[in-house]
C-alpha cells in the first residue's frame, strides 16, 4: 500500500510597505499593501492612506521590502493608493533621506515640506491644463478689448500652457474659459512634459569680462558649486539671467532660491521681463491654492523658471538642470524651529544628487563658503566693479564721541541728510537695527523697569500703539500712566527704535519718511509700494532695519547712514562680528547704484576698531581672512562641526538635568574628536515661561558631527519622561544664544 507524502508549498512572504509617515518619530513604518493592488507595481515616491492608531494619515512611500522591521503578523493593510505615479522624483526622495539623517528630524516631517498642503491631505493632481488654440495664437492684438475677462485669460495664456489652478488663483473663472473655449480660441487639454519656452523677450546688456567669465566657468551635465562674490551693484542678477536662458536651452529647468518674500515681486518681475517661460513661485505669503498650483507647475516640468524662500528646494522638477541661491550668507535661509535645517547647504546637497550646477551668489559670502572656495570644493569667482562703470559709495565714520544727538542722529549726519534730500533731490536712507519706540520704560522716581513676566527681557515701548511689547514671546500690554510700584508719573524711555527716529524725522524734515520695519511692513503688497515710493525718485528718507539690506534695489539713494553701528559690535554670538561686517556692507551697499558714487556714514563711539577701519577701506576680505584666523585658532565653523542639544522645561532646573543627564549617558562613547560643553543656560534663559538649557557638540569632521548627532538624539528620545519638558538637536545652528 502507497502512503501519499503530503505537498508541501511555499508560500509568498506578502511585500511590506515601508512608509514616511508625517508624525514626531524618527523612524519610517511598515504595512501591507492593500488587497487589491499588486505591490510589484508600486513605486516609491506614491502617497498611501494608510491607518495610524485611531485615524487615517497621507504617507510617503519609501520602499517595498523583503523584511518587515517588526513582527510581520503586527502589520496592518494599507487603506488606498493616492496615486498612480510617483509625486516625488528620486532626487527629492533621496534628498529627504539625507536631510533626515543630518538634521537628525523625523522623516516624515522632512517628507511633508516637500508636498503642498493640499497633497498632505490626500487631494490628487490635475490631469489637464488649458492652452491657446492656433486661432487663439494668432488673434490680433485688441480683438478682445471690450471683454476684459478673456483678454486677461489669453494674455496668460501666451507665456504658455496653465493649470486649472493658475487661471483660478489669477481671477480666471471657468466662465470665462467656456466662452473662449465656443470661440475656438483656448481648449483643455491632457498634461504633457512639453519643454517650457527657450525664447527670449528681450536681451540683456553685454557682459563684462568677470561677468562672462563667471557663466562660461559653468559646466553642465555634472554637479558643481561655484561661489560668485560681487560687490553691490556689479551685475549678480545679470549673471544670474544668463545661466538660466542656457539652462531653457537645453531644456531643462532653473531653481532660484531668494531670503525673504519682500524680494519676490521685484525678482519675478526681473526675470518675466526676459524669459517667455512661466515663472513659478512658492513662499509663506501665498494662499494654499497658489501655493499648490505652483509647485504642480515645478513638478510638471510646465514652469522653467521655479523661485521661491528657502522650502522651495524642496519642489520637485521635472528636469533639474540649475540651482541658484542668491543673497547665500543670509541668516533667512535656516530654519529655525520644527524641521532645522539650512537651505543653502541643502541646495548644495541637492545639486549633487541631481547632477546638476549651483551658483551661490552675494557681496558678503559666509565664511563657509568662502573656506570652502579655499579648500577648492567650490570655485570662486569675483566681480569687483559695479556694472556699467558705476562708482563704489564712499564709506565714513563719524566719531559720536561727546557729541549731541537727537533721536541717535548727529549734527554731522542730519546736515548730510538735508544736503540730499533737500539741495540734491536725492533719497536718503537710514539705517537702525531696532525696531519700536525705545527697548526700555524706566520709573525715575524708583528706578523700575518693565520687563516682561514670561521672559529675562526688558518690554519695548510702542509708542504709536501706545504698548508695551515683548520682541521675544509677543506678550503685550497698555502703555502705563504711573509706575506700577511707587505710583510716580515720571516715565522716562532710554534707547533707540525706528518709531523714535522716524517721529524726529518728520518733524524736523518737510519730505516724507517712511518706515520699512516688520510691525510697518505687513506683507508683500507693503514692501512692493514702498519700492514704488523708491523707483518714483520722489526725495525722501527711507529708515529701516535689516529688512533694508535683503537686496532691495533703490536707484535714487544718494546716502546712507548707520545710526547705532555700535549695537552691532558685541555680540555673545561667535558669528557676531562676521554679520555685522556683512550688514554694513549690504546696507552701504544700497548708495550710489545709479549716480555718481554715493556715501556712507556709520556713527560710532569706536572709530578705530580694526573692523571699522576695514571697512571704511572697503576690505571686507581683510575682515573674512582675520575672522577666520580667528574660527580656526578656536575651531568653531567651518573649521569645526558645531550642534547644539536644546532643552526648555517650566521648572528651572529640569532642563539642567536633562541635558546633564544625557552627558552622561553619552561620555565614552563619543568620537575622539567630539567635545561636549555645557550644560549652559542660553543668553535669555526664560522665554515664554520656559527655562533654556543647551549642550554644545563640537566636532573636528563632519563624519563625527553626525555620529555624535545619532547618539545624543537616541539617548535623550530614550532619558525624556516628563510632557514638561521638551528638546529638539539644531546641527549647524545659526543662533547659538
């Protein structure tokens, strides 16, 4: 009798999905794939609904393993698939990984600044745009005037192909596009990878010999990084141009990363008026819809030109072929709360993965960079005059020394004020790192000072909102009539604000002032009319803050004058001197771009500081060369690797311990070369009701850095107990008070 041997079959280990999903954790999860989807099919980059505890979330996918990480009977299906293609190239997918594993975030979180809301919540792309018809590209120029709704849809539409959301987001309704749809002149049509427009509208001025050597040292087809050092006025923007017109040419498209948003509207405008290809552009002042149809026309490759703020390199493009990074020294490019990390260094990083080059452009380049141009990893080009032959500002100091002044200003430099506003017609602008009426509010009878309760800081006064406001955690109160402690009514404010000197101003000066400081620069409309004011020539004085040195062009300002250079001198901050040399230079800079020179005065109490005198001759590589002389003896950055590990808690002393707790844990098992100092308190240790702590990291190579990054991140996820208290790793930090 046969006995039958039972048939054995193996069976398939079902794939794991493993997903970055958008939660505080650092590390990615895993689930099945849903049953009716093969996962063969799958590919990274594609959005999964998937559960998450008790809810549904929006997750990235990063791989199909083999293995799960976890026990695979624990893991469940995944809900849905979003899409049917990739959102995320594998560039962007790579770069999210590594900006993960630097900066030391969550991946999830990193994946979420690379998607627009509307994509984080599960919304799909359009499949469909409208262009012109060959009827609608050859009607003549004014046939639709009295239809003032369709001229303006056939006017955008000539730059080229629109998503549904551009036309909507420009004042478009589909109303409109019905009707020129039954006139024949515009049709909807599937979305296509068509190159966006090469041509040009207009051609820019010739080259200077610096300028066209800067955008021939540009090789394609492979990474590099190139540092362009110009003084102010000497055709950045220019060189700029001209690399992205090459970069349309070959049919790829350019990455422009700016500081701020006030420089948007002026730089769209610049580069709409050379290129016919669209300009997409992505910032914190957009609406989610303008936002989401911008970064649809990066990713569709429909937009050649892509500008945006520093989360902008995180958009997706169809053919990668440029990044530009203007203003590079900027302190606006580094996040500083949530995910942290720098946008600079990050599009370096980028243009790496892509295989593609990247200009770093300013006046005043980080010692970063500039220590890296040494090294040779990039290469350094200068241009050293300004373009057409305009002359460099004349820079004095002006000894303040036992003399008068009146709202921070001398004799010496109101009478320079005068002499331009009111004998040569020209602007003026001012410049006072201080924003409010005065930074204190003092009782002379008793001696009392308003501080704020939640934080170590003196309250500002705001006189025109008659407040009193904390600069740091926003907490504001009434303008007191009488001294809270003694009752007495002498109130007395000492101290510079941009409230205080503009008053002054406008009483002594028949021209107008006006104020560009963020409590009078709300939003990009205020800062385009103030740019208005300044194209308009109108004589004027123009007294500001930093927000003044961001690039701003203002072709009729004769003068500049730095009110309280001395603020800027000393600073507990080791960058301290390297950003006051570049304020000074950048705000000088604005003098003289389109007359005859221009001048620069800087009042201080301390005319024969080395820096001053560096810069009165206008050696700012003499300043660069000293200060890293000094970053070198000491060996903070570039010469080192610096994080910090930040606690905040309610209690005063938890944060201590926490972060001497964590020392502990991680002695002996540092690199060699990695140096623990602190726990210290930070420069303001109470802010909003918390108590800061910080522990410095510094490391000789950056293999270290990140070493040390992973162990101090693992022990203090593995010490933290309490909900009152908190900590986040800030690697490569800009602010270390």
């Amino acid at each position: 009798m046969l006995c039958s041997r039972p048939i054995v079959t193996q069976s398939k280990k079902p794939a794991v999905l493993r997903v970055a999903a958008p939660v505080p954790l650092r590390r990615p999860f895993d689930y099945l794939a849903p049953e009716s989807q093969n996962p063969d099919r799958l590919r990274p980059g594609i959005r999964l609904r998937v559960p998450f505890g008790k809810r549904e979330i929006t997750a990235i996918l990063l791989e199909v393993a083999a293995e799960a990480s976890v026990n695979a009977e624990q893991l469940r299906p995944a809900l849905d698939v979003l899409d049917d293609k990739p959102l995320l190239t594998p560039g962007i997918m790579a770069l999210c990984k590594w900006s993960s594993d630097y900066y030391q975030h969550p991946v999830g979180e990193v994946f979420s600044a690379a998607i627009p809301k509307a994509l984080r919540e599960g919304r799909g792309l359009s499949e469909t745009h409208w262009r012109l018809t060959t009827e609608g590209k050859g009607l003549p120029e004014g046939a639709l005037s009295r239809a003032k709704s369709q001229a303006k849809a056939l006017a955008l539409l000539q730059t080229g192909e629109q998503l549904p959301e551009v036309l909507k987001n420009a004042g478009i309704s589909g109303a409109v596009l019905r009707e020129l749809t039954a006139k024949g002149l515009v049709e909807r049509c599937r979305i296509t990878t068509s190159l966006p427009s090469a041509a040009l509208k207009e051609n820019g001025p010739p080259l200077s010999e610096e300028q066209g050597s800067a955008v021939a040292a540009v090789e394609w087809d492979s990474f590099s990084c190139h540092l362009l050092q110009g003084v102010t006025g000497s055709g950045k923007t220019e060189v700029y141009l001209r690399l992205i017109a090459a970069c349309l040419d070959r049919g790829e498209q350019a990455l422009v990363l700016i500081p701020e948003i006030g420089l948007t509207p002026q730089t769209v405008k610049r580069f709409e008026a050379r290129f016919q290809s669209p300009v997409a552009v992505l910032h914190s002042g957009l609406s989610d819809g303008q936002r989401f149809a911008a970064w649809q026309a990066a990713q569709s490759g429909t937009a050649g030109i892509v500008m945006g703020t520093r989360s902008a390199i995180f958009t997706p493009l169809a053919r990668p072929g440029l990044i530009i990074v203007d203003e590079e020294h900027d302190g606006s490019y580094k996040q500083q709360d949530g995910f942290r990390y720098a946008a600079r260094d990050v599009a370096v990083k980028r243009a790496q993965l892509e295989g593609c080059p990247v200009m770093l452009g300013s006046a005043t380049p980080s010692l970063e960079s500039l220590e890296n141009a040494r090294r040779e990893r990039y290469r350094h080009h200068f241009l050293r005059g300004r373009q057409g032959g305009g002359e460099l500002p004349m820079l004095q100091t002006v000894d303040l020394r036992g003399l008068q002044l009146n709202a921070g200003i001398s004799d010496y430099l109101m009478a320079a004020i005068r002499e331009t506003v009111e004998a040569q017609k020209r602007q003026a602008l001012l410049f006072l790192n201080r924003r409010g009426f005065a930074p204190t509010l003092q009782c002379h009878s008793c001696g009392w000072v308003a501080g704020c309760d939640h934080c170590d800081a003196r309250l500002t006064v705001h006189l025109r909102k008659r407040c009193l406001r904390c600069h740091h955690c926003a907490a504001q109160r009434a303008l007191p009539a009488q001294c809270p402690d003694c009752g007495g009514t002498a109130l007395l404010t000492h101290g510079l604000g941009t409230e205080q000197t503009e008053e002054f101003l406008r009483n002594v000066l028949s021209c107008p002032v006006h104020r560009v400081d963020s409590d009078a620069m709300r939003g990009v409309d205020a800062m385009q009319s103030l740019l208005e004011v300044a194209h308009s020539e109108e004589p004027c004085v123009i007294l500001g803050t930093q927000m003044l040195t961001k690039g701003h062009h203002f072709p009729a300002v004769q003068l500049v004058g730095v009110i309280d250079a001395d603020a800027l001198l000393y600073s507990a901050d080791f960058r301290g001197e390297e950003r006051m040399a570049q304020l000074v230079v950048q705000v000088a800079g604005r003098a003289g771009r389109e007359s005859a020179g221009g001048k620069v005065l800087i009042q201080t109490h301390y005319p024969d500081d080395p820096l001053f005198e560096a810069l009165r001759h206008g050696h700012f590589e003499s300043i660069t060369r000293s200060l890293l002389d000094k970053r070198r003896a000491s060996g903070l950055p570039p010469y080192g690797q610096l994080m910090l590990l930040r606690s905040d808690a309610r209690n005063e002393r938890d944060g201590e311990a926490f972060l001497r707790a964590v020392q502990k844990e991680v002695t002996g098992f540092l690199p060699p070369d990695c140096q623990l100092i602190g726990p210290l308190p930070s420069a303001m240790p109470r802010r909003a009701g918390r108590f800061r702590w910080q522990l410095w990291c510094l490391s000789a190579s950056r293999g270290s850095a990140m070493a040390a990054a992973r162990l101090l991140v693992e022990r203090a996820e593995g010490l933290r107990k309490s909900r009152e208290l908190s900590w986040f790793i800030d690697v490569d930090p800009s602010d270390v008070v």
